[in-house]
C-alpha cells in the first residue's frame, strides 16, 4: 500500500531487532501501513545494510539507531526524543542449540532486556508492547495442535527465556491497568519478502531446515542430513508449522489493532495450523527448483520432538488474522532470496 493512501495517521513505532529477520518485514508492513518506524538493533545477528533493503521494499526509511535494549538510558533518551505509540519487541538470541551452551546469555539478553525495555516503557508513560514469543514455550509431552491452553514447559533455556518474560509481562498487566500486551508465539518462520531484497541470513551453519536447503540448494553444503526418520508420522520425520514470515509480520499489525481497545496481558499463537514434514519441505521446495537435492538420513536430533503445529482459533477470533501463504510460496520466496538478495556470507 503506498502510503498515501493509508487512512492511518502517522504514528511512530519502536522496533526492537527491526534490523533481524522476522523485524525487517514486519517494518516493512509498518512502513507501508503509513507507521513512522524507529529501528533499536545492536547488530549483533544483522547487518545495517537491511535497513537500506528496507527503505527499497517500503520506499520509506525507518530512523535506525545502533544500541542494546539493554542500555535504558539509551532507551530514555529514544522515548524522551519523540512520542512514541508502541513497541514491537523481536530483539533476542534465538538458538535453541546455543541457549543449552550458553545459558546465561539467553537469559541475560532475553529476559534482561525485556525488563529494561518495560521500566524504560512505564518511565515514558508508554504500555503498548508485541512481544516475539515462540512454540517452544509449550510442552514436548503435548499432541498438537497446540492451543494457548495448552501445557507450558519449554524444555531448553532459550524456551524458558520467552515463558519468564511471558511470566513477567502478565504480571506487569495485573499490576495496571494501561498495559496492553501482545505475546505472540511463533511457530515455524520461513520464506522471505517476495522481492527478493529481505530474507532471513542465519550466520554460521544454519540450525533451521529451510536456510539449510537454501545451502544446498546453491551449492554450499553438499547435502540435507534429515535428522531421523523414525518418529511416530506418517513418513517418520518431524513434522513442523511452516508460516510465511509475510503473513507473521501481518499479525504483528493485526495484533497491535487488536491492542488498541483491549488492554491486559495475551498470548496468541501465529502459525497456519496445518503441519508438514521434513519430507514435505524438501519435496515442495525441489519442485519450486526444478531439481533434486542430495540428502540423507541421519540420527535424530537432541531435543527435536515429534510433531508440532499450532491451533489459530484465538488468532483468527481476536485478531481477524490468518495465514495466506502456503508451502510453495515459502519456498519460492526464500530460494529467490537466497539467488538475488541475499549477500555472500563472510
Ligand atoms: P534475528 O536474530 O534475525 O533478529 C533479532 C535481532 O535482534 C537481530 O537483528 C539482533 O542483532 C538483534 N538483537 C539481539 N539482541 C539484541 C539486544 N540486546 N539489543 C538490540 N538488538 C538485539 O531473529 P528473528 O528470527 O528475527 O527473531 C526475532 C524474535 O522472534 C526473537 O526474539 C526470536 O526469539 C523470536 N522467534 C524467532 C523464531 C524463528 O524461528 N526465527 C521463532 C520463534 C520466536
Ligand atoms: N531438520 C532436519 N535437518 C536440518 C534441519 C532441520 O532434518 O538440517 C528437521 C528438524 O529435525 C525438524 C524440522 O527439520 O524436524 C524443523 O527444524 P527447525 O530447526 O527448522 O525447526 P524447530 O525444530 O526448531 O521447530
């Protein structure tokens, strides 16, 4: 949408990892729906190039500043330098795999900054917050699909880092009454913007299957280790809820409409309802290529479950939200990515 023809009126917005993946396109959205967007990322996983890729797909820029949503004086300054309406707040470490290694740090970056960002927001009379939640707050022992209702037991600290702050900011909302907060749990993101100029740019050897593709896909991994085939589905691999990172970022605006006459504290899943496996993925995603992949199979993965994907009833209900975009698209978006956007990797 150009946005001149947004009917919204300008509003001024706080991004918080707006530089990374899931941040990136959601600032598009915001820039496109006529939102004034300011970008906090210390760049520790992203590169500022993305900011000027955002200016090119949205046609607007976002102010950027680099800094650590840890450095609340940092944080008042932004907020005493213009009226800001709401945060959206995607900045994290993110590695299941690194947060067993590295705990503390998951902890300290994940759940400190989230308490840094809400003082800085309460000093600043500000208490609209979307939070980037994920599925791996809920417990491995549960059949999908898993609801808000659904048991809560993250079994890896990066998990138990999104349910404290989950914990925290419900605890917030009881305590007034002006906070009006989202949480929402990502289940699988994946794809990239449909021009080619975003994506995702996982640094190192990818952990996710689909940026894991993309490699050997183009060549810079010699093939796909599928990591077990004897689950209980219905070919033996994992099965997972694949949702578009366009259609994520979309509920991120849903979601900040939805704030705006409800306040208190909600959890709302954002996936598509519909779980695919392994095989699936690399299937659909061969046909989007035209061309086989090399693969084989290999032991399961520590910590990998089952089966998992998400049901979307509160989201469709509350939010009037839904996933759009399917496997094909996901796939073609994130193999145009990675063959025109995305840059070499150092
Ligand atoms: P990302 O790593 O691409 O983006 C996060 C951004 O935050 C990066 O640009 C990074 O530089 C920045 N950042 C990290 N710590 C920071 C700090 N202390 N101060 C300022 N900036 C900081 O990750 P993403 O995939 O875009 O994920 C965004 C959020 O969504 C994260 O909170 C993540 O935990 C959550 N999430 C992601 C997934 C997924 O599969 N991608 C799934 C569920 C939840
Ligand atoms: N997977 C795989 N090979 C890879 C990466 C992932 O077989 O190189 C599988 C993984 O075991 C899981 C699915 O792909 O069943 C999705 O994994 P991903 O890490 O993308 O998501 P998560 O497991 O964190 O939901």
């Amino acid at each position: 949408m150009n946005p001149q023809e947004s009917t919204r009126p300008p509003r001024r917005v706080l991004v918080t990892g707006g530089a990374g993946f899931i941040g990136s396109h959601t600032s598009v959205l915001l820039l496109e729906a006529g939102y004034d967007v300011l970008i906090l990322d210390n760049l520790s996983n992203s590169t500022v190039e993305v900011v000027a890729a955002i200016e090119r797909v949205a046609g607007r820029r976002p102010d950027f500043v680099c800094g650590d949503v840890r450095d609340g004086a940092l944080l008042a300054r932004l907020f005493a330098r213009s009226a800001i309406a709401a945060v959206f707040h995607f900045a994290g470490l993110k590695s299941v795999a690194e947060s067993l290694a590295a705990p503390l740090d998951y902890y300290a970056n994940n759940v400190g900054g989230t308490i840094v960002l809400c003082r800085e927001m309460a000093e600043a009379s500000l208490h609209t917050l979307v939070f980037s939640s994920s599925a791996t707050v809920y417990s491995a022992s549960h059949a999908p699909p898993l609801s808000e209702s659904s048991p809560l037991d993250p079994a890896q600290p990066y998990g138990r880092s999104k349910l404290m702050i989950e914990t925290l900011l419900g605890d917030l909302a009881a305590t007034d009454p002006r906070w009006a907060i989202a949480s929402l749990r990502y289940f699988n993101p994946a794809g990239a913007h449909e021009t080619g100029a975003l994506g995702e740019r996982p640094k190192g050897i990818p952990n996710n299957l689909m940026p894991y593709l993309c490699q050997v896909a183009c060549g810079e991994r010699p093939e796909l280790i599928v990591h077990g085939n004897d689950y209980p589905t219905p070919d033996g691999t994992g099965i997972r809820d694949y949702i578009h990172v366009m259609d994520l970022a979309q509920g991120h605006l849903a979601a900040l409409d939805y704030l705006e006459t409800h306040p208190g504290f909600i959890a709302i899943n954002l996936g598509t309802g519909r779980g695919y496996s392994v095989l699936d993925l690399v299937e659909a995603f061969e046909r989007v290529i035209g061309r086989t992949l090399p693969r084989r199979i290999g032991p399961r993965r520590p910590g990998d479950i089952a089966a998992s994907w998400a049901a979307v009833d509160r989201a469709r209900e509350l939010l009037g939200w839904q996933s759009e975009r399917g496997l094909e698209a996901i796939c073609r978006d994130a193999w145009r990515w990675t063959c025109t956007g995305c840059p070499p990797r150092s």
